[in-house]
C-alpha cells in the first residue's frame, strides 16, 4: 500500500528565504550603523602629540567652530550651537554623573583663540577639573 503525499496548497507561502532576507539586511544595517557619525566641520590644528589617556570613559567633547558657536557632543542636537549657560549646564551635569569623564576642547583652526579660551573657562566653572585639546597628526 502507497501512501499518497498530500500536496501544499498554494495559499502557504514559504517564509524562511524572506527570513533570510531579513538577517542580511540585519547584518548590513549593524555594520554600517557605527559607520555614521554626526558632528560639525572643524579643521583642526595639526601638531604632534601623545594621546590621552583614558579610563575606559568615553570623552565629552566640546566643540568651536570657525564661527565661534559652541557644540556639545551629549543630548539629541549635538549638530544645533549652544549658548555659554547651556555649555555650564551640560558639562556639570555629565561631571555630576561620571565625575571621572575626560573633557576635550575641539576647536577650528581659524577660530578665534579666544573663544576657545572661553569654552575652557567654562568647562572648568561646570566642575571638570581638566580639560584637554584635540589636534590631528601632522601628515
């Protein structure tokens, strides 16, 4: 006695290669998602320099663009300029945090040194007892 197989209506539909689909596009999306970062335009001033040293926190960096605007790379709109009172508030609140975080001072070549000068002296009014400043190695 043969057993009949019964066949498959054509309503099922067979989801394992769209599951497939799916772990590709899964993996392709978890590769480049660190690829994208967000920020504003600085050349940075070029010079030789040991790198800092961390204890495994990452930085908060506070950026000054050519314009003199000041950027914080914290909170949702790390690419909207900020006002001298928003710079105090965001820096003292990460310090109250993680008191241990390292802050950095990216700032534009051609911006006035002043500025930069200003960012410093109010990252350390917030409460970080050392700011540091980014440069990129000389080519």
């Amino acid at each position: 006695m043969a057993r009949r197989q019964r066949k498959k209506p054509m309503s099922e539909i067979n989801v394992v290669p769209y599951i497939d689909v799916m772990l590709v596009l899964l993996v392709i999306f978890m590769v480049t998602t660190p690829l994208l970062t967000q920020g504003v335009a600085v050349d940075l001033p070029q010079a030789s320099s040991n790198p800092v040293e961390s204890k495994n926190l990452e930085p908060l960096i506070v950026t000054v663009d050519v314009e003199g605007n000041y950027y914080v790379s914290i909170g949702d709109d790390q690419d909207k300029p900020i006002d001298h009172a928003d710079l105090v508030t965001r820096v003292a609140a990460v310090m109250q945090y993680k008191p241990g975080t390292p802050v950095l001072v990216r700032g534009d070549e051609n911006v006035n040194y002043g500025k930069v000068v200003v960012a410093m002296s109010l990252i350390q009014k917030a409460g970080a007892p050392n700011v540091g400043l980014l440069t990129e190695s000389p080519r």
